[in-house]
C-alpha cells in the first residue's frame, strides 16, 4: 500500500514541475446534484493531462544508471506526452512507442516533448509489448502507465490538491481505466477524510473494474470497445486494483450517450475543452445527479482530445440531448421539390446542417428521390414538432 508520506513527497518533488489546476465550480451541475459541484480542470495541466505527474515521480526516482539507459513508454496519447515532458525536463533519453492509428496532433506533441516516437501495431496492447520488448533488447527502463507504486504516488498529489482547494468536499469524483488516478486519490483522501467518499467512473463498454472488484482480483475483459481512449484499458493494474478495492467506495459505469452530452457539457457551460476519458467524471453526475452527496469535486482527467473524434462526439452530444435530428424522406423528383422541402423546414425554425440528396436508387420509383437531412433543433420537444410539420406537408419520414 501507498503511504500519504509518498504523496506528499511527490508533491515536493513535483513543485515547480506540474501546475496546481484550478478548481472551478459549476453552477448547472450544482442545480442538478442539489449542492456544490466543483471541477477539477486537470485538462489545463502541461501535456493536456494529469499523466506528467506520475511519469515525472518514476522517472526521477531512478537511479543514474537507469537514467544513462533511457526510458521506454507505449501510449495512444496522454502517457505519451506526459513521459515526453518529464524525460525531457529531467534530461533523459525517452522513446515512446504509439499506435499507428493514434491521433496526429498526440504524435506531434509527443515529438515535440522530446521523445523518439515508434509507430507500432494498431492497438495499445500490441504497442505495449513492442515497448517492452525494446527495453528488454536495449535496457531502457520500461514506464508503465498505471502498474505502479511511484506512478500512483505522482497522481495521488491531485487528491492532496483537492483537499487543499475544496476542504468541505464530501464526494470524489474519478475515472478509472487501468486505475493509477483513482488509486492516488483515493490514497491522498482516504489519509487524511476517511469521510470523504471517492467513486470512480469506467465507461461501460470498457469496465474491467465491476467483474475484478466481483472476483477479488484482476480479471480481463476481451475488446474492451469506448470512445473514451484514455480509460480504454482491458485488465487492471495489479497494484492499482489493490488500493481501489480497499480505498474506493463504488466503481459507476456510463454509456457512451453519456460521455457525449458531458463532453458537450463541458465545452458549452464551462467553456472547457474536454476529452471523453476526462469527461467521465461528469457523466455519472449527468447520469445519476441525486446520488451523491455534495459539496462534489468531478476530475476533468484530460483534455487531449483530435480534433476530428471532436467533431464527431459533439455531434453524437447533440443529437444523445435531442439537439440533433437525422431523418430520411421521400419525395416526388421534380423542379423546386427539394427547395419546397427545405422552405417546410424553415417554418418551424431547424437549421439545416446536411443535405443528402439520392435519385438513382433500385428502392427508389422511377419518379422518386430520397433526402438525407442532418438538422440542428432545439431540443427533443423541438424534434417532435419538426416531424409533425414534415408529416403535415405530406412528406413520409423513413423510419
């Protein structure tokens, strides 16, 4: 088991290094919990995520000849980075291994940290033993992500800073993918507010916590399937596992709907640019508003998020809140129908996104076009009403 006295002397060590992220309250999740909701914005910290904390503990806590041989990481992306920078900072060699698949601006970022970035296999779990055979062909020092005691020190100073900041918090707040966060925390808070109830978050298509929690030890789910990258991980972290089952009070899943709209929460209410990993937090508050007991501080683990997998959330965000309609029509094929369509739209006040417009079709009649719209609408009572109107005109809705 960890030791406060751990976390605190990564805190000293980190001093100077990682920033203390604001605290910043929320007054549209407080309405829905019934009482405070602070958020932790560790999507500000250096590299876009809490990850620079613990790689900076383990990496500075090796001896000179392990620093002479370098360092060795995998990552689809915050780990990367987070090495990267304290490599760098700690004048160590690093070379980190990333999926081929990963995100263009996360290898760019981990480059311009200064690490030697591989591109290896198309899931982290083939660029992980890629990573740990080349420290076993080279003797770099291999950092894992979560698996250990220094690594959890270094993430266990958030928890010491949420104390600090919000010293009548009542309820935690975490997400939980291989577990080296919520196990910090939980460390960190647990030390010094036995009474304070830390709960972490896995998104549902990813949960290897519920079934090894169930089991009493690490158990592996297989094609661990989320949007949330940063938590995607398929078994948990032996050391990790052992703090969460003593320390953390209930491991909650969210649906993917979930991660969306908390996602678009976050950029909209708070102004805040958010990754799905590190909007998980304030998913389960969205999902299950009443079941915690405030003042509640929710972790924004992360906000290293592509740009493309933005769009694409914002716009599944919109439509989980019924802000977003897609719908399939037909029509007669003649002069002006499609502007006939469009003007039937504009009388109920949704603004149109995307057109699709298909005439060549073997389900299409020989007089027949078939319209795809994406539409903006201002909420599910909205969606309803632009459906009656289009009904109304005599336009059948595809199912």
């Amino acid at each position: 088991m960890i030791t406060l006295d751990e976390v605190r002397a990564a805190q000293k060590m980190l001093s100077g290094v990682s920033r203390v992220t604001a605290l910043e309250g929320s007054r549209y999740l407080s309405g829905l919990v019934g009482s405070p909701v602070h958020l932790k914005c560790e999507n500000l910290q250096r590299t876009g995520s809490f990850k620079l904390r613990g790689a900076y503990v383990r990496i500075a806590g090796l001896s000179p000849e392990e620093r002479a041989a370098g360092v060795v990481a995998a990552s689809a992306g915050n780990h990367a980075q987070g090495v990267a920078l304290a490599a760098s900072l700690l004048g160590v060699r690093s070379t980190v291994f990333m999926p081929q698949g990963a995100p263009l601006p996360k290898i760019a970022a981990t480059r311009d940290y200064g690490a030697d970035v591989r591109l290896h296999g198309q899931i982290v779990d083939e660029t992980m033993r890629a990573a740990q055979e080349y420290a076993r062909r080279t003797g770099a020092v291999f950092i894992h992500p979560f698996d250990h005691p220094d690594i959890i020190a270094g993430q266990g100073t958030l928890g010491l800073e949420v104390l600090e900041q919000c010293p009548e918090v009542r309820t935690v707040v975490v997400g939980v993918g291989g577990g080296g966060l919520a196990a910090g925390v939980a460390v960190a808070v647990k030390a010094l507010r036995p009474d304070v109830r830390v709960v972490g978050v896995q998104a549902a298509g990813a949960a290897a916590y519920p079934p090894s929690l169930a089991a009493g030890h690490p158990v592996s789910i297989e094609a661990p399937t989320t949007m949330a990258d940063g938590i995607k991980v398929g078994r948990p972290g032996e050391v990790p596992f052992r703090i969460i089952d003593e320390l953390v009070d209930e491991v909650r899943t969210v649906s993917e709907d979930s991660l969306a709209a908390a996602l678009l929460l976050c950029l909209e209410r708070a102004k805040l640019v958010v990754e799905p990993a590190g909007a998980c937090s304030v998913a389960a508050l969205l999902a299950e508003p009443k079941s915690f007991e405030g003042p509640v501080v929710a972790v924004l683990s992360g906000g290293n998020v592509d740009p493309l997998l933005m769009q694409r959330i914002l716009r599944h965000g919109m439509a989980a809140a019924g802000r977003y309609l897609s719908l399939r029509l037909r029509l007669t094929d003649r002069p002006g129908a499609l502007a006939t369509l469009l003007a039937a739209l504009t009388t109920v006040d949704a603004n149109v996104l995307d057109v699709g417009h298909v005439r060549t079709d073997p389900r299409l009649g020989l007089t027949e076009a078939e319209v795809e719209l994406h539409l903006e609408t201002k909420g599910p009572e909205h969606c309803e009403e632009v459906r009656e109107a289009l009904r109304e005109a005599g336009y059948r809705v595809l199912p």
